[in-house]
C-alpha cells in the first residue's frame, strides 16, 4: 500500500499514541484550546503559593510546553552559540531530561522584537518528537524519540518573507502525518510528511505572507485543514492537500489560528487591517460564506468558542464575549495588563488568559457577564500559552531585568 492511499485509512489521531492527560500538540488534545472539562486546576496562585515545581529553561524561545507520557518538551535557542534545540523535561519533577541540539548555525539574522528563534511548539505522537525551526533560509523538520535521538531531519522549503520578522507556524499532526505551513510571497506552501520516515506526501502552494499554524477540525460532518491569511479562511483536504474552499474573512496578514464550532469557522487578524469573521459552511463541508465580521484584531492569540460563544482577549488587552450565530457583542472588559500574544485556555468552565507581563486572568466563560476569579503574576514576560492537564498548569515564563533575562518552567497545582 503506497503512503497516500494509508492516510486515507487513518482518522483524525488514531494513529497517536496518546494517553489520558497528554497535551500533544499547539492548542491541546482537541486542536482548539479547550482542556479536559472534568478536573480542577488553581485558579489562584503565586511564586510562594501553588507552585509543585519550578525548572529552569535554558536559552530563549516561545514556544508552549506539550506533554506526552511523563515527558514535557518545548523548543529553545541560544542566540549567542546560535544553536537550536528542543527539551524535555520529566513532567512529575520538573527534571531536565535531555536537551539535543538540532541546529548550529543559520539563524535568521533579523527578528521581530516579539519573536524568537524558537517559537513554533513541538508536537508529540507518543513515541516521536516534532519540531519545526526557521534555519538556513529555510523551514526544517526534524523527528527526535522520546529518549531526545534525532531520528530524520528533512528541509521542508524556503522560507523567504519580505518581512523580516521571523517564523512562528506550528506542526500539525493527522492520522500518519505531519503537516506543516511556510507561507511567504514567493513560494509559500502547507506539506505534509510521513511521521515515521519524514518523506514528503503532498503540497499546496500558499503564496501569501501570513503567520498562522493550520489546524484539522470537523466542520459540516468534513475533516478539513484550516488556516487564515489573504483576508480568507481557506479549507484543505488534510489526507491530499487539495483546496476544499476558500471564503472572505479576517484580514490579509494572521497569526492565530482558526476555530470551529458545528458548521461555523472563526479567524481573526492583523495586518493591516483588523477584523474578526465567521464563516458559515454547507453542503457537506464543501462550500463557505462570511456570515458576519468586525473591527476587531486579535493578531497573535487564538480565540475560544464554547457552547455558542467566542470569547476573545484582543491585542488591547480587553476580553470580549460574542454569540457565535451573529457576532452579537455579549459584553466586553478590559483586563488592565496590556497587550497579549498567549491564547487563552478553557477548562472547567474557566478561561485563563496570560498577557505579556506575566498576569494570568481567570474568568468565567459565562455569556451573560464578564465575572473575574482571580489575578495571577509570575515573572514578567509570558509569550507562551499553558498546558493544562490532570488538575495542574504548566506554563513557560521569563523574569527580565534588561540584560538579565532568565526562563522558567512551572508546574502549578493544589496538591
């Protein structure tokens, strides 16, 4: 059986590993930032108070902890060796495992001020590593074990922006394969490899300057790969790569990425405009239309939907709560912490938002009103979004004092 015809036997995940209270991959194990409803992480906390670990991370990156197993791994460089690595950590201790460093040499020479040389977030099949790094004027992708073995590197394209701000697009897992995007003016695309081998299955050409991570969710009873950029959202075939449809929507440059609820799929962006769109899709999952947009940007951050309503934090600072049928505004507050570049996550009826400054907000996911629970600060600087599972918070921080700038992981739980 040749490797395209075996995607197409595989459905969503099936082929991962995965164990109860694994967050494998950007966004967590449903693909859309909502953690597991039953469980009860703190909701309050401090450097004194919840903390059942705290590890030190070496170098700079901002890419979210993942957790696969008893293992948590994030991606780092080290600007000064120039080297780029990914970490894992033993997820019970907080124990630096194993760093292996994948590349020496090529990074970009400019940045984005918000960016790294390490922000897209791995992802983890239970028994491989994936993490995708902007190197040699190029995107690579490179496959560890979980004993931090790098097992194939492969090149996946160029990666030429005009503008010089860096990459940040995460991996994407489905069935057999790793799905990645680069998009650029030029020669931009979405790829898809084999997980065990790294041999290219398929590609789709996406000549556009966008940011966003794509994303595989059931929309209209249809798996389909979704992704924002070029003031659309654009659907895929996940299995072949081949256009589903495309439909007016955000703006022309994106950086969160899409959600979903039912036959509805949101985005939000950007550059230079701002907006935030629905789109409503039909016949099967073959067809799209905006159903509503507005004025809106939420660049960096994803947004939420749950139970008929998005909630959102925008670049402001201010979280909104719409209905999701006609974009009705249910209520907006502004948080007080200043812009935000984390996606909030849902669970147990809470939304834990982190700002810039290392403030964490939880408040209720509640349509009817804006109710806070509680305010929370480690360090100073937070690009990264938590992983919550099994009742605890695992969230990467930095503590910055001008030239002395240090990374932490914590573990946040009651026990």
């Amino acid at each position: 059986m040749n490797s395209l015809l075996s995607t197409f036997l595989v459905p969503l995940l099936a082929a991962v590993a995965l164990q109860a209270g694994d967050w494998p991959v950007w966004r967590g194990p449903h693909g859309n930032g909502t953690a597991d409803p039953d469980q009860a992480p703190p909701t309050s906390w401090s450097e004194a108070d919840r903390v059942i670990w705290k590890s030190p991370v070496p170098g700079r990156g901002h890419s979210s902890p993942i957790l696969s197993g008893d293992h948590i791994f994030l991606t780092t460089a080290n600007e000064e060796e120039k080297t780029q690595s990914v970490i894992a950590f033993d997820r019970n201790s907080g124990k630096q495992l194993w760093q292996t460093e994948v590349h020496r040499g090529g990074l970009p020479e400019k940045l984005h001020r918000k960016n790294t040389h390490a922000t897209p977030t791995p992802a983890c099949d239970g028994e491989r590593v994936f993490a995708v790094f902007n190197n040699g004027g190029g995107i690579t992708l490179s496959a560890l074990d979980l004993d931090g073995k790098q097992l194939w590197q492969v090149r996946t394209g160029d990666y030429r922006s005009r503008y010089p701000y860096g990459y940040g697009a995460s991996p994407l897992l489905y069935g057999s394969l790793v799905i990645v995007a680069s998009e650029f003016e030029t020669d931009g695309y979405l790829a898809a490899f084999d997980r065990e081998t790294g041999k290219e299955i398929w590609r789709t050409s996406r000549k556009i300057s966008s940011y966003s991570s794509p994303i595989v969710g059931k929309v209209n009873g249809r798996d389909l790969l979704l992704i924002s950029a070029n003031q659309q959202i654009s659907a895929y075939d996940p299995r072949t790569g081949q256009p589903a449809w495309s439909a007016p929507a955000a703006t022309q440059v994106t950086a969160a990425t899409v959600i979903w609820e039912d036959d509805l799929v949101f985005a939000s962006g950007g550059f230079p405009g701002k907006a935030t769109s629905a789109v409503k899709v039909t016949d099967g999952g073959t067809k799209a239309a905006e159903l509503w947009s507005n004025d809106q940007r939420c660049y960096e951050q994803s947004l939420l939907v749950h139970d008929g309503y998005i909630y959102a934090v925008n670049d402001g600072g201010i979280a909104i709560c719409w209905r999701v049928r006609d974009g009705q505004e249910m209520w907006k507050e502004r948080l007080g912490g200043g812009p935000i570049s984390a996606s909030p996550i849902l669970t147990n009826g809470n939304i834990y938002a982190t700002v810039e400054r290392g403030i964490t907000y939880v408040f209720k996911a509640n349509p009817e009103a804006f109710e806070l629970v509680a305010e929370n600060t480690l360090g100073n600087e937070t690009f990264a979004t938590p992983a919550i599972v099994d009742d605890r918070i695992f969230i990467r921080v930095a503590e910055n004092a001008g030239e002395e700038r240090r990374e932490w992981l914590y573990c946040l739980g009651s026990d």
